[in-house]
C-alpha cells in the first residue's frame, strides 16, 4: 500500500506545532532524535525531517508529497505547489524595521538606502509595487545585526513578539505580509495518494475546529430559553434537558472561544446561570 510523504521542519517551533498537530490527529510515531525519516505506525504515512528552505522544492519535485510550511516560504520561494489547508499557529509576519532612532514609519525612507534581508524575492515584489528602489543585500542567518555593523540601513524579516528587533536596536515600521503555518501537497500525487491525504485533512480539520470551540452549559429557566438560544451561534440549535428542579432546563451548545466573550454579559441578562465552558478535544461535523 501506497504512504503519503508528509515533509515538516527538522527544527524549531514550527517542528513542534506540526508534531503536536500530528499526534492530535491519532497518529502514532516515535520521534527519534537526529532520524531525517519516520514511518508512521497507523497511518500510511511516512515523516521526513528537511531543512525548511528545501521544503518547497522537495515537494515540486514530488519527493515530499505533502508539507507543513509557512506560507511567506512559499511566497518567497515561488514554487508551483497547491496550499490545501491553513493551520493556524506559527503565525507571524515579514516586515521592514528600521534603527529606533529613525524617527518616520514612511516606506519613502527606504529609497536608495540598504536593505539586509532573507527574503529577496518578497522584498523585491514588495518595493517594486510601491516604486521604491533600494540595494537589497541577501543575507541567512541574523539579518537584524546589519544595520549595527553597517551593512544596511533597515532590513526586512520575519517577526513574530518583536522582541529580537527590540534587542537589535530596531523598530518595525512597514508590514509586507502576514503569515501562517499551512498544509500544501504536491501537484504530483496520485488517487490513491489523495485518497490517503483526504483521510488526513478529515482529522486535521476536527482538531482545528475543535481547538477554537468550546462545549457551553448553562442553567436557564424555560421560559428564557429562548432568548438566550437566540443569542447562541450555534452549529445547528442547543440541546435542552430538564433539571430536576421544575421550570429548569440544561442548555448545552458549542461556541467560538471569541464569540462567548462577545455574548457572556447578554447572556446573563437573558437569563442564563452557571455556565460552564468545557473543552472540546475533536469536532467532526
């Protein structure tokens, strides 16, 4: 039987996030240190351990055939793969940043200075756009120490607290995109390969819907139900059982972490009582 080759980061926060993702998914593996191949236990599925950088080609290629990437790689290596998913975490941005004692945020300081920079094709894109021309320098590594040494007057680079450009001495002035870990896959895979990774994304999307919601019970007396079902945003309408106290009822429904901190005050008003938020661990619907 065919394994699809699914292709994450060797190291670092993103390696993390897509193991945990993984693992929440129900699939088994043990993660051996320094092995740049896993097989997986009980799934067909099978984990190379790449460079981040040699991702996108690797799944151009058809070697990888699914991947856990960010999207500003995929900006900035431009390769002809097929995002599939987003994922939600790993979020950060590509910015420019300038010394602190640079006083304006305006794009207009950048023309005819240097830029130090990872992202040359991302950078160029973006001051093309807004017709500024500027010297990039195309640097790996820390990018934020070329404006101490002199190599630039700026950079540009992912950022995420912003705490390193504040270490550096710098501030971030221009942001060119946002960025978010995704799942892409290769325009080389065969049904039965896509057949594989369509059981994945099922698991993937219950525990990404599920990571944002949470499970809602209330104490409501009947004859506010509802009012306060009305301020429910609800997958289709709340359960309602009756306590054993008469003219009470249990409301449970599932809500959006975000939208109970909108509806929590109205909620009270309307009637509801003890309410009780409960995570949700999947959600298939």
């Amino acid at each position: 039987m065919s394994k699809l080759k699914i292709a994450i980061q060797k190291s670092g926060r993103l390696n993390e996030d897509s193991l945990k993702l993984l693992k929440s998914c129900g699939i088994s593996f043990n993660n051996g240190k320094d092995q740049l191949k896993v097989e997986v236990e009980n799934f067909p599925l099978e984990i190379l351990y790449l460079r981040n950088s040699d991702i996108p080609q690797y799944l151009e290629d058809g070697t990888a055939d699914i991947a856990i990437v960010g999207e500003n790689l995929l900006i900035e290596k431009q390769k002809k793969v097929e995002v599939i998913l987003p994922l939600g975490f790993s979020k950060c941005r590509v910015s420019l940043a300038v010394p602190k004692e640079v006083k304006t945020d305006d794009l207009a300081y950048f023309q005819g200075k240097r830029i130090a920079t990872s992202y040359p094709v991302t950078l160029g894109n973006y001051l093309q756009k807004n017709n500024i021309s500027a010297e990039i320098h195309t640097i790996s590594g820390s990018v934020e120490i070329a404006p101490n040494i002199g190599l630039a007057d700026g950079i540009c680079d992912i950022v995420s607290s912003g705490s390193t450009l504040f270490k550096n001495g710098l501030r971030e002035t221009q942001v060119i995109l946002k960025s978010q870990a995704v799942l892409v896959r290769s325009k080389l895979l065969n049904n039965e390969k896509l057949a594989i990774l369509e059981r994945l994304v099922f698991r993937m999307k219950a525990v990404l819907k599920a990571k944002n919601s949470k499970y809602i019970l209330m104490n409501v007396k009947n004859e506010n139900i509802e009012a306060v079902s009305n301020l429910l945003p609800v997958l289709k309408s709340p359960t309602i059982l009756p306590l054993a106290e008469p003219g009470w009822s249990s409301l449970h429904s599932v809500i959006n972490e975000n939208q109970f901190w909108e509806v929590i005050d109205e909620l009270k008003l309307a009637g509801a009582e003890d309410i009780l938020i409960v995570p949700i661990d999947k959600m298939v619907v």
